[in-house]
C-alpha cells in the first residue's frame, strides 16, 4: 500500500480493498479469493485498521462477473463498480457492483462539472458515489455539497446505513 495510505486513513478517509495486482479481467475462484485475502492483509499492514472493518471493494476497471461478485461478498459489505457513469438507486440492486462516476484520468468521461451530478442526486434521492484516485480531482462537488440536502460519506457508511434501514422490521410496537 502507498505510504500516504495512513495519512489519509487517520484524517479520516475510508480504507476500500481493491486486488494486489490490478487484474482487469475476470478470475477464478482460487485467484480472486488470493487476490482478495492478500490486498487485505497488506492494507491493515500499512494502516491501523483491523481487518474486519475493511467492508468496501473497488473492482479493478470495473471488470467483474456473477461468480466474483459472490466471492467479493464474502469478504465485504459492498463493492463499487467503475466505466458505469450513472447514480446509484437508494436501494441498490446489487451491492457488489454499485455504481459509481469515473474520476476525469478514465474513459469514459465524466460529466465535466461534477457539481451538477451533486444536483442530479439530491433531485432524484440517488447516491451519487465519485472515484478518486491519485487526485483530488472533484471540481469542487465534495466542498459543494456541504450545506446540501446530501450525505457525504465514505462507501462503507452508507451501505451499512442502507442494509439496515432497508432490513429492519419494526413489529409490537405501542403508540402513546
């Protein structure tokens, strides 16, 4: 893991697991679970984060099958997907595959001015989940945000928010 990892991770900055390798093809089962067990191992290693609170994955060029995505969940809460450009649903259809907005260094493009994809969330009660990598290269959608009717939070809340509130039953309850 790069050194700025810890960096980012005690400013308070979710740590996602992505694969040792970058693989952008498909793998077998033996391979992804490899991949996955080894990125994790090496990323608690270079940050003070226990491994059990690793619950998000990126899937390296947004390259995954049905197959995979189950292994994936075995290990994690949610996996964002890459190349889609769309909002996510409030309720995602599939947690390992989420969608989410390239950042500006991949094809394809997102829209140039991120702030109107902040805008088209909060119209539409989506997620509007935003990849960075090396930059911070935002156009200043994080900072706009602030204020909104948006919650801005890493990857991992908002699933562990969305599963619950999405599976929570409430029965015998009194009005008074």
């Amino acid at each position: 893991a790069p050194q700025f990892y810890t960096n980012v991770y005690l400013a308070g900055m979710e740590m996602g697991a992505h694969t040792v390798s970058h693989v952008c093809y498909a793998m077998d089962e033996a391979a992804l679970r490899w991949q996955l067990s080894n990125n994790i191992a090496g990323l608690v290693a270079a940050v003070p984060e226990a491994s059990n609170a690793v619950v998000s994955f990126a899937w390296p060029c947004g390259v995954n099958t049905l197959e995979e995505r189950a292994i994936a969940a075995d290990y994690f809460l949610g996996a964002r997907g890459y190349n889609i450009n769309q909002l996510e649903d409030a309720s995602p259809y599939d947690f390992m595959n989420l969608k989410s907005f390239n950042s500006h260094e991949h094809p394809p493009s997102p829209p140039d001015d991120l702030k109107t994809v902040v805008d088209d969330a909060i119209a539409q009660g989506k997620w509007f989940n935003f990849v960075l990598h090396t930059v911070e290269d935002d156009d200043g959608a994080i900072d706009y945000s602030m204020g909104k009717d948006i919650w801005v939070a890493p990857i991992g809340s908002v699933v562990k928010y969305t599963l619950q509130r999405d599976r929570t039953v409430i029965t015998n309850y009194v009005q008074n």
